[in-house]
C-alpha cells in the first residue's frame, strides 16, 4: 500500500469515532427496546447499558484522538504554508532577476535598431557603427555573463548568439569598408 492509498491519521481517527458512534446507537437502541417485564430482560438491559457507558468512554478517547490528530494536520499544513511563503519569495526574487537582464536584452535590441538607422542614412560614419556595435557585443557578453552566474541558461545562449551575431555582422562590416 503507497502512501497515497493509505488514509491519513486524521483520516483513521475520524472513521473510528464515526464506527464508535454508530455502535453507542446501536447499544442505546438496544438497551431502550429491551422491555423491562421479566429477570431476564432486565440483565439483558443492564448488560447493553454496561455496553453502551463501555462505548461512550471509548467515544471519549477517539475524541482525543480525533482532536489530536487534527492538531498535527494544522501544524503540518502551517509548515507546508511557512514552505509556500519561501517559495513565492524566491519566485518573486528570480522574476526580478529576469526581468531585469530581459530590460537589458530590451536596450541592446534598441542599440541594434539604431545602428540599422545609422547604417540606412546617407552619411554612415562606419567607425561609429562599429562601435556601436562592440557596446552591442559587449553588452551581449555582459548579460550572458550574468545569465550564467544566475543559471538562467536559456538567455545566456540568447545573449551569446546576440554576441555572435553582431560581431559577424561588424567583421562584414569590416570587409565592406576595405573594399571601398
């Protein structure tokens, strides 16, 4: 049997005082049904009232037992809580985290646009460009750097191909500018 399918303590102690309860019914039906007329049924009476006060004692204890049982629930659930708490704040810290190299990714995507400007003007200053361009490289490699160290995989490689990306771009540059 898995843990799963195994009721719970509180579970258990439930279905006790529940079984416990149905069977003080039934001893207490028994007891008020015996009609008092002969030796006989009074000892049968007084035998299902011994029962009955035998079952209510044990009623008691399942109570306890229920409440206890409760107790240890409640606690578990406000350590699973006190848990849940740490695990938002760390989400809530490892969003920001994000967010903030994304905002970064956001500037070099902007840096980029404006060197396509530059580069679409009739008065290029190619020199310019290309610098631009290493801050765009450098800013890629800044922030793959940081992706790294904070284990955020996916946008450290995004920051690399960036990188790559745009220093192929200045080699192709590079080139053009020779040949004029």
């Amino acid at each position: 049997m898995t843990k799963a399918d195994k009721p719970s303590e509180l579970a258990e102690a439930a279905l006790a005082l529940d079984r416990e309860l149905h069977r003080f019914e039934e001893l207490s039906g028994q007891a008020a049904k015996v009609k008092l007329n002969t030796e006989r049924n009074l000892e049968r009476a007084t035998e299902a009232l011994s029962r009955a006060a035998e079952s209510q004692d044990r009623i008691g204890a399942h109570v306890q037992q229920l409440v206890k049982a409760v107790a240890a629930a409640r606690q578990r659930q406000e350590q699973e809580a006190a848990a849940l708490m740490l695990r938002a704040q760390e989400i809530a810290a490892r969003r920001a985290q994000f967010s903030e190299l994304l905002q970064k990714m956001g500037g070099l995507g902007q840096m980029a646009k404006e060197i396509q400007e530059l580069l679409k003007s009739e008065q290029r200053d190619l020199e310019a460009v290309q610098e631009r361009m290493d801050r765009v490289a450098e800013g890629a490699a800044e922030i793959g750097r940081a992706a790294q160290e904070q284990e955020m995989e996916e946008l450290s490689r995004q920051s690399e191909v960036l990188r790559q990306q745009v220093l192929a771009a200045k080699n192709k540059l590079g080139l053009l500018a020779k040949k004029s």
